[in-house]
C-alpha cells in the first residue's frame, strides 16, 4: 500500500498562518421584510433598552393558576330553627323505627322495611345536621364545598345551608393595630423615631380567606411598610408654612399615611377606618442639637418680634416730641436718642440711664 499525501481543502473564511474565523451556520431564511437598514432592529423586535414584554401564559399553567378576582358573595342559607327541630323529628323517628322493628326482623316475622326506613331517616337527619351553622353577633362563615368557594353567610343565629360544608370563621370586628416604634430617616436625612396605630376591619371575607395568608400579619407588614415611606417623605419640622411637616402637619400626613395602607391592603379585602401617629421624637442621638436648634430659632423669632416693636416705639417717641413741639432735635441727637431707646427696649438685662447734666 503506497503513502499518499492528503491535502485538506481549505474551509472559506479560513487563511492558513491567520486566525481561523468563526464558525457560520448555513443560509439563514429571510427575515419578513427584508434586511434592515444599518443601526436599526428587524421589524417586530423592541427598541434597544426596552423590557420585552412576557407573552401569554402556557395553557398548562393558567389553568392551575390562583384565581385574584375572587370577591364576596352570599351562601345560600335559610333559618336554622325550622330545621333544627325537623332534624330532632328525624332522629327521633328513625330510632323509634329501627329499634321496634329491629326485634321482628332478627325473628323473621318482619319488619325488614321499617328498619330500612329508619336507618334512611338518620341519614337525611345527619345531612341536616351537617347544614345547620350558627353565626355570633361580629362574626362571618366563610363557606366552601370540596374546595370550592360558595359564599359567606353573615346573617346571625342558627342559619341552614348547603350540607358538607366546610366552614371557616372570619371576624368583621374593628380592630386596632399598633405600629412598633420605627427609626427612620426624614426627608432632610434626620433620624426619626415614628409610630402609627392602624384602625381597620375586613370588608371581604373572601379576599380575607383566600387572598392573604394570614390577614392580621398582612395588614401589620404593609402597615409599617406604609408608616416607612410616609415618614421618610417628609420633614419632621419646617419654618416654611406651606410644606407639610411630621410635626405640623399631623392631620394630612394622618390622611396620606391612611391612603397609602388602604391602597396596600386592599387585595386582602380589608377597610382602613383610621390611622393616628402615635409616637413622634427624634432619635436620641440628635436629640439634644435638635433641641438646641429649636431654642436658637425661637430665640431668633423672639429677637426679632422685640427688635420690630422698639422700632415702633422709638418712631412713634420722635414722631410725638416733633408734633407736640416739646423740644427741637437735630440729626446727630435723633441718631443718639434712638441708638439709647434700642439698648434700653432691646437689652436682655435692665438698663442703668446715665443723666449728664452738664448739657
């Protein structure tokens, strides 16, 4: 067998001592349109720095999907009393039956049919049971049957309905709840400590069951979520009148931080009926250069009420000794008798005169 040599054929694109270039796929098919132009996207493609859009949800899993859209609706229920005493009756009868025929049937003399016929009462009368509820005064029963939601009863007493009912309690009470202590930062970056109470009650039992978990833990999670933002969107104090502070503004940062826990409650079914700030100081590390800064600026406010009324007086001094003529000052004594009445109206400490009388 005889050595031959195999020259490779070179791959286009491929120069022997250069890079190898990479490697290409076939013929692509033509995109719909054409190719585009230079810098721009192939139709139906997003613009550069846009979030796609997710496409529909696969058949498979939307139908296992949770349903959101659920709301209250009334359980079919009619009064438990009538019923109550039917399902006596039919305890009672069907006993009485069996036990008078069960005697006659085991000795083949009859009354095989009675038997029957009693056992069937007790059935229907432990179906009846099953359907009986009763309703305290506050209180709601959430309904479902295998799973699946039928509606709430919120008539109170001895009610009737659908049996094998699983039902569920849900209270309709006001209930408070009472934010912890939060440290937050204001919106001048100033530590704060910040606490709300949260009056609130579940208005859609259903949302309540199957939206939410564990309501309660809900409602105090978003409450203190809520409390955070609102706090951090304010000032604790201001010298500007028309900008909404923590201290100054209670009532509307009262009212906003009740829009803001409505707004995040609301997919439970809840009712927010009131919000109160309850605790409101800064934190104890700025604390007293707060408190200094406090007295500075109602020292300055003073200073200036103070300076504002001596110059009043010292205008309306000169202007009645020139009226009344008492006596002629020239500029010089004017500029001296208001430079002696500012240091005696404006002075902290009581003012000594000096009387020259060499004058």
């Amino acid at each position: 067998m005889s050595d031959s040599t195999v020259t490779p054929t070179p791959v286009p694109g491929n120069v022997p001592g250069q890079a190898p270039a990479p490697w290409q796929a076939g013929p692509a098919a033509p995109m719909p349109g054409g190719a585009p132009a230079a810098g721009q996207p192939w139709a139906g493609m997003p613009p550069q720095g846009q979030p796609v859009a997710p496409g529909p949800m696969p058949a498979a899993y939307a139908a296992n999907a949770p349903r959101t859209d659920i709301q209250e609706k009334a359980a079919w229920s009619i009064s438990g009393l009538l019923a109550l005493v039917v399902d006596l009756v039919l305890w009672l009868g069907g006993i009485f039956l069996i036990a008078s025929n069960a005697s006659n049937a085991s000795a083949g003399v009859g009354g095989g049919g009675g038997v029957i016929i009693g056992v069937v009462l007790c059935i229907i009368a432990f179906l009846l049971l099953t359907s009986i509820k009763i309703v305290s005064p506050g209180d709601t029963i959430v309904l479902t049957f295998f799973g699946n939601y039928i509606g709430t009863i919120r008539h109170t007493g001895i009610n009737m309905t659908v049996p094998f009912t699983s039902p569920r309690h849900v209270s309709v009470k006001v209930r408070n709840f009472e934010t912890h202590e939060l440290k937050v930062n204001d919106a001048d970056g100033n530590p704060i400590n910040i606490a709300a109470i949260i009056v609130w009650r579940v208005a859609d039992t259903a949302k309540a069951v199957f939206g939410v978990e564990y309501s309660e833990q809900f409602v105090a999670a978003q409450s203190e979520s809520a409390l955070r933002h609102i706090a951090s969107s304010h000032p604790y104090d201001t010298s500007d009148p028309a900008k909404e502070s923590l201290r100054g503004s209670t009532e509307a940062v009262a009212k906003e931080l009740a829009e803001e826990v409505a707004s995040r409650v609301q997919i439970a079914g809840i009712q927010v009926i009131e919000t109160r700030i309850s605790s409101l100081s800064y934190a104890p590390e700025i604390a007293q250069a707060m408190l200094q800064r406090q007295q500075a600026s109602a020292l300055i406010a003073a200073r200036q009420k103070i300076v504002e009324g001596a110059v009043m007086m010292v205008q309306d001094a000169l202007d009645r000794l020139e009226q009344d003529h008492i006596v002629s000052l020239n500029d010089s004594q004017k500029a001296s008798m208001v430079a002696n009445l500012l240091v005696v109206l404006c002075s902290d400490s009581r003012a000594t005169p000096v009387v020259n009388t060499s004058a």
